[in-house]
C-alpha cells in the first residue's frame, strides 16, 4: 500500500470544498474545505462519524448538490462535464429499483437511461455474484442482494471511477467477504474506488488510503499503513511495576494499564526497553507489540477533535 498520494492525474479531485446550508446566524457548515485526490488503482477510504459531512461531500462529487465554495474535477474536469461523469459509476443509498421488476430488468431500464445497449448486464450480474437471482423481482431480493444489485447498476456503463457509500450494508459475513474481494478486484483493474463505510475493519483489509473527517473537516489523510503505524506501541508486563514504569518513562511515555504497561515506542525499540528493564532489576515477563486498529484511532482521533 502506498505511502504517500500517488502521482498523475486522479480520478476525482475535491479542491477546498465546502457547503453550506442556510444562511446568517442559523448557517450550517456541512463541509468545510476539504481536499483530496483518489487516483486509478487505489481504494480511498472515506470515514467519519455520523454528521460528519460524508454523504454531503459524495452528493457534490457526483454533481447532485451544488457546493457552497471550491470545486470538483473529475479526470482533470469540472463535475458538471457530462463526458467525465459518464465515466463515474455510483452507489449511494443502496439504488433505486423497481420492485416488481427483475433484477435483469432493473438494470436493463437502467441500461437504456444511460444510453447503453446492456451488453454488459450478464458480466456485472455475475461479478456481484447474482446470476442465479437475476429473475427474481427486486421486492423478493433481501437487503444484501438489493445492495449488490446497486453495484452491479454502478459497474454498468465500466465506469474508471466507482464511488460506494456504504456498500456492505445489510451483508453477512460471507457478503462482506465476498465485496471485499470485488473492491479490491476493480482497484486491480485499474479502476478508482472511493469509499465510504462505517465498517472500520473492513477499511482497514481493503484500502489504500483513508481520510477521516469530522464536523465537515478533514481532521487526517494517509495510507492505512501510516494510520496503524502512528498507533504503535508496546505492552510490556514485569514486576514489580513500578520500578519498570521509573525505569522506562524517562525514555518514552508510559501508561499503567490492566496491571502492565503501555510504552509508546516502535517494535525496533523493544530490545532497548527489555535492556533497560533488566538494568532496572525488574522481572521482565513480556514485551510485544500493543497494536491498534484502525477504529481504535478514528475513535482517538475524533475524541481529539471534540476535546
């Protein structure tokens, strides 16, 4: 996974965005100047808490919501360039479909909206792995299928830009699983995902980079790998603790916690620490690394912003 934005042209580009609904003294700032790229081949993880400005910013990406301030450019062009948002492919709310249509017919109607033949209905009904269903009308569908059935109408017209919102919703376990495998399919394809999800562990298997925003503002951006690295630590367990916390926190911050301690240092420090302990006279009985998820720093981040 990269770690830093890849370079080129990106797929999608916010520019200082922002949006603000009402006016004078009871204004709302839904989103406050947010920028960034998500390039072709990367899955772009978009998170934030509710309210934070998510669905906003994905409704001015695909030109529904006119912005209050800066811009959108998709491929290098403005968002209202009808040639460069035929090349976006969308989900947003789980889809729009007919109830008492079909699956097949669902996305043929779709098909003929765009302008599009529908030559490539059966590839995407078998890509979200609905073939077998493409029959059955929508209203029999369960929330799963309805929510594969709204990717498979945004890979209809092979967009080289799909933006998801929330798109393991109502899946269990193995559809979870099997969207993963479909994201990251279509970043190896070369495409761009942008993705927004309040699944944090499925972020953090499937994206390239995240940005977290929070009140409409973009509080972190970077690689998912730069994320879990700024939370590294080690937990160390010897006795008696408190001459290992005297021995230790002269060197790096330490926090007593559920009888051992928290060192906020690298795994490449861990022989130091074990060498100081031992200088020390403390009982080392051990050191590993304390690692942290990707929702244990969203929460820690987002605490931050509110303190």
């Amino acid at each position: 996974m990269p770690d830093s934005e890849p370079s080129g042209t990106p797929a999608l580009a916010l520019r200082a965005l922002g949006k603000t609904y009402g006016r004078g003294a009871g204004a709302k700032r839904a989103v406050d100047d947010v920028s960034l790229s998500v390039h072709g081949g990367e899955v772009y993880g978009f998170l934030g808490p509710n309210g934070a400005g998510k669905s906003t910013t994905i409704r001015m990406a695909l030109g529904l919501i006119r912005p209050s301030g800066g811009e959108v450019l998709l491929f290098g062009k403005p968002v209202s360039d009808k040639q460069a948002l035929r090349r976006v492919g969308s989900l947003v709310d789980g889809g729009t479909f007919y109830p008492f249509l079909s699956g097949r017919d669902n996305l043929r109607v779709l098909a003929r909206t765009q302008g599009s033949d529908g030559a490539r209905i059966d590839a995407v009904l078998e890509r979200v792995e609905l073939t077998r269903d493409a029959k059955r009308k929508v209203k029999q569908y369960s929330q799963g299928m309805k929510q594969r059935l709204g990717v498979a109408a945004a890979l209809l017209d092979d967009p080289d830009l799909v933006i998801l919102d929330e798109p393991a919703n109502g899946l269990d376990a193995a559809g979870i699983q099997d969207m993963r495998t479909l994201v990251r399919g279509l970043a190896q394809d070369g495409k761009a995902v942008f993705l927004s999800s309040h699944l944090l562990h499925e972020v953090e298997q499937i994206c390239d980079r995240v940005a977290i925003v929070h009140k409409g503002r973009l509080i972190r951006e970077a690689s998912v790998r730069e994320m879990l690295d700024q939370g590294e630590a080690l937990r160390v367990e010897a006795e008696p603790l408190d001459k290992a916390q005297a021995a230790l926190e002269g060197h790096w911050p330490v926090t007593p916690e559920a009888g051992s301690l928290v060192v906020q240092a690298r795994r490449a420090d861990a022989p130091a620490v074990v060498r100081r302990l031992v200088e020390s006279g403390a009982d080392v009985f051990r050191v590993a690394p304390d690692d942290h998820s990707l929702e244990d720093i969203f929460l820690t981040m987002t605490r931050d912003a509110d303190a």
